[in-house]
C-alpha cells in the first residue's frame, strides 16, 4: 500500500502522467506549462510519440548547433508561454490507440490559436504524433521534409 501510494506520488508529480484518455492527457500537459520553466522537450519521451522524438532529434543533429526547423514549442505555439490559457475543445477516439484532439490556447487579449493534435497511444500512454494549425498542416510532415532537404545539401 506505501510502494502504490510512493509510485502515485512520484507519477503525479509529471504534469503528464499516464492519463486514462486523451483529453486528461492534454490538459495535464498544458497544466504543466503553469510553471514557467516548463518545457516539453526536457522529457519529449513523456509528450510526443516515437517517430516525431526522432524527427525532432534529427532536426537537431542538422543544424550544427544553429536554430533547426523547430524553432518554437509546438504545443503553445510560441516561444514564450506566459499568460498562455489552454481549452482542450474536444477529443475524439479513433480506434483503440489513436485520437484527435482540437484546442484553443489564448495568450492575453489574443483571440486565440485553433491547434489540432493527433495522439497515439503508446505502452506508456498517451502521446502527440503530429500537431497541426492554421499556418502549418502538419508539424511532423515539415520537420521531415525540412531534414531531407537538409541531408540533401550536405
């Protein structure tokens, strides 16, 4: 009963401990973003799935050290995430291990940014696959895109 009590404490403390759906998933990630040190990519193993880690990574390794393609948090859509509020608007099961989620996130007196979320899930819960907006239809399609560009010129 305390080792169960001393493993849900520890779980607990990740703002993004295995959620039993997609939406709790969401709005425990966006919780975290309350602290302002937060960042998903100090544990991207515990938000994003496995194909866009290595995408992201690969971005990284092109780029020599300078700004790769990811230049901004994917989830908020910024750079900067204070006064950042997150509605998760819907979430919506595809299947046993697949979702799609649509959130608004608002920054200030900003009307607001619509972001769509594609989610598998994975052994250790559920993860963001891909992340689509208005200016960009899916984020995991240009990383890769950009990194075969980049390959190509090197």
């Amino acid at each position: 009963m305390i080792l169960a009590f001393a493993i849900g404490a520890i779980l607990g403390a990740s703002p993004v401990a295995a959620a039993t759906t997609p939406k709790a998933f969401l709005e425990r990630l966006y919780a975290g973003y309350r602290n302002p040190d937060f960042s998903p990519f100090a544990h991207p193993e515990r938000i994003f799935a496995p194909r866009l880690i290595s995408a992201m990574n690969e971005d990284a390794q092109l780029a020599h050290g300078e700004v790769g393609y990811v230049d901004a948090d994917p989830v908020c859509q910024c750079q900067e995430s204070a006064g950042m509020r997150a509605k998760v608007v819907s979430a919506k099961l595809q299947g046993t291990n697949k979702a799609t989620a649509n959130v608004l996130l608002r920054f200030g007196e900003h009307m607001g940014e619509k972001v769509k979320f594609s989610l598998v899930r994975t052994k250790a819960g559920w993860r963001i696959a891909d992340v689509s907006s208005s200016d960009e239809p899916s984020f995991l399609r240009a990383i890769e895109n950009s990194n075969r560009s980049a390959r190509a010129n090197h």
